[in-house]
C-alpha cells in the first residue's frame, strides 16, 4: 500500500459517510426508487434551507436551466446574455431552446461577468431579453448593479448557481440577508459529484413565483399534470388518470438522489466551514508569493472552486509546465474555465476572436485551480501548499 504521504490527492472528491449510505439503503428496501416521499421531502427542506416558496428538484443543473428559460418564454428570436467564462452547460441551455447567446467578459480584477459591459449590450440589442449570471467559485457577481439594471431592462433573470450553495448575502435594496439564488426569477442549482452539497448527479430550481413553479413542475416530467407518485399510490379508482397540459421533458430527480441531498443538506453548515478553513489556509500560505496572485477574499463565499492566477513573465515557467509537475508529485488540479469565445462552436456561429474578449482570455492563460473539497485533511493542505511553494521557487 502506498504511503498516505505520497498517495495522489485527486482535485475533487465527496464527502458521504454512514448517514449517506444508509438513506439510500432505506430507498432501496423500500421499493420505490423514482420521484417520490424522499424527493418531495428534499423539496419542501431546500427551499425552508434558503427561505424560498418553491424548490422543484430535477436530474441536473443543466436541466433545470433549460426549464428556466422555457418557463420563461426565451426562444427562438431571442438572445440571452451569459459570461463567457463559465461551463458549457449555460451556454447550450440557450440553444436547446433556439435562442442566440451573447457572450461578456468579465470584470477588470474579478472572475465575475462585467455588469458595464452587459449594460452596453443592453442598450444596444433589445432582442436580449434574458440573461443568465453565474456566481463563478462561490462568490455572487455585483448583484445591486445586476437587479438595477433588470429594472432598466426588464429582462428575464436566471441566476446559474452551480457553485453558489449555501452563499447568503445582504439584498442591497431590503438591507435584509438573502441566499444566492433567490434574486432573480428563477435560481438553479447543482448537486454534482464536486459540489459542497451533492446527490452525485442532480439540481433544484428555485423561484418565489408561484405560476413559475407550477409551468416548472409539469416540465420536468413529460408535461404531466400529476406525479407518478400521487397517481400510483392513489386510493382512487381513477388513479390511472392524468392529462398532458404542456410539452415536457424527462428532468426529475429519484428518490436515490433526493435522500442523498436530504443528508448531505442537514450536513450543508459543516462542510461550508470545513471548506472556509481550507481556504483560509491557503490564502494564509499563497497571498505573500510573488508569482501569484489570488481574488480577493470575501465571506460572502461558497468555497466551490479555489482559484490562483500565475503574475505573467514572473518565472521562467507557464501554467501548463505548473500543473504537470505538480501532477508528477500526485496533486491534481483544474483548469477553470477555457472561455466559451474560443469553444469552436461558439467562435464559428458568432465570428469570434480571442481578442473580443481580453480579460477572460488573459486570466483563461494564468488560472489554476487547486485540490479542493471538504474531504481533505491538515496533512494533505500542507503538502500541497509546501510542494506548491516549493515548485514556484525553484522551476
């Protein structure tokens, strides 16, 4: 057996214990595994978590931004704003349902999509008639300029919240705390593998709109105007009835998923703060250095991603060269993001140049992100913070 010293530290990995284990041991005795009693619960304790009407669990984030934007009537002849440093899924959301994308770039010193320059699309295309932000790593984008200028606007607001939970921040017209996601008309989040909540694959839609929730529900399961759980378990002689009142699709979660997100929900506070202490550590260790640079730190922060931004012409060395010796001494990293302007898909339909896009493509060339998750422990930080230190010194 290899030594826990040198064993690989893998970039991600999720925290599941007993509690895990046994909520979906207790699914599979039970002897309904789809939608059902576990989803439901996951529901009604999502959306109590982040003090929000409605909260409809789905198989992915990906899924639910695709409902979003139907339930919100974007289509084709539209165009939808989104940051060019983000995933690929809130992109393609956008041409699921025919609409066009219209890429920004994002802020001069910050990750986060530009609201000067999503202004000046604004004001020049009114066929942009809605706009997706992401909460890139963690850390929400300038929402008071974001909600003012929805109300210059009046487009319709998806916040993509793939790395934003739990994030709370204070709503700059209420002065009251909010959860990232709940600031514009439909909030979408993810319960993948890497995320401080997760189901293994899954997300839940969010939205204080009640005919939102109800067009969103249906969607998510072939337009069907009752759940399969209601309709199988029903007393009632009819209870093979249903109608289809709308073209859907097939998003719904299982209860497999749901009783996993049920856990790892009462757990949500704990591994926000292990992650908060990790990242403390590293800016404790990396904010000195002289070849790097690092955003700066806020509390208003879910610690998905830990970022670092290599100081060009600082060494002789590029990022490329960084991350393959630090995988040579078992440390695995990411990159995040390759900005969507040079996906080829993107730069052929929209004619783009790397150029269009100057700040992502610079910090796209210098980023790196470090192991991160709640599953690491003091010993494993300090061996990627020494290795790491040592490496800047002496490549």
């Amino acid at each position: 057996m290899t030594n826990q010293s040198t064993e690989f530290i893998p970039f991600s990995k999720p925290q599941l214990g007993a509690l895990e284990e046994e909520a979906v041991l207790k699914v599979l005795r039970s002897g309904w595994l789809t939608t059902g009693p576990q989803t439901q619960a996951f529901e009604e304790e999502f959306a109590a978590f982040l003090k929000v009407s409605h909260a409809l669990a789905v198989n992915s984030c990906t899924s639910g931004l695709h409902l979003a934007l139907v339930a919100l009537g974007l289509g084709i002849g539209d165009k939808v704003a989104v940051p060019t440093w983000t995933f690929a899924a809130t992109a393609e959301v956008v041409r699921y349902v025919g609409a066009e994308v219209v890429l920004i770039d994002i802020e001069p010193n910050s990750p986060q999509m530009d609201m000067d320059l999503l202004e000046a699309q604004l004001a020049a295309d009114p066929q942009i008639r809605g706009v997706i932000v992401v909460h890139f790593a963690g850390a929400p984008v300038n929402f008071a300029r974001l909600l003012e200028l929805k109300s210059i606007y009046g487009f319709s607001l998806i916040e993509d919240c793939a790395h934003a939970f739990p994030v709370t921040v204070t709503h700059s017209q209420t002065g009251l705390p909010v959860s990232l996601g709940t600031l514009g008309d439909i909030g979408v989040f993810s319960f993948y593998a890497n995320k401080t909540l997760t189901t293994g694959e899954g997300g839940m839609m969010v939205t204080s709109r009640p005919e939102l929730a109800q067009t969103l529900k249906q969607l998510r399961l072939h337009g069907i105007n009752r759940d399969a759980f209601d309709r199988f378990q029903s007393k009632s002689v009819a209870a093979w009835d249903y109608q289809i009142a709308q073209v859907g699709y097939k998003y719904n979660m299982p209860d497999l998923a749901g009783a996993l997100g049920r856990v790892q929900l009462k757990r949500a506070p704990e591994l926000l703060t292990r992650r908060r202490e990790i990242a403390a550590e590293y800016y404790k260790a990396l904010s000195s250095l002289d070849w790097c640079t690092l955003d700066p730190w806020t509390d208003e922060h879910s610690w998905h991603l830990f970022t670092l931004q290599l100081v060009p012409n600082a060494r002789s060395w590029n990022r490329d060269q960084l991350i393959a010796e630090l995988n040579q001494e078992g440390i695995g990293t990411s990159v995040h993001y390759r900005p969507l302007h040079l996906m080829e898909y993107y730069r052929k339909r929209y004619n783009l140049q790397p150029e269009d896009f100057p700040r992502s493509c610079q910090r796209f060339l210098q980023t790196l992100s470090l192991p991160f998750s709640s599953y690491l422990t003091d010993e494993q930080i300090q061996r990627v913070l020494s290795t790491l230190v040592n490496l800047g010194s002496r490549l």
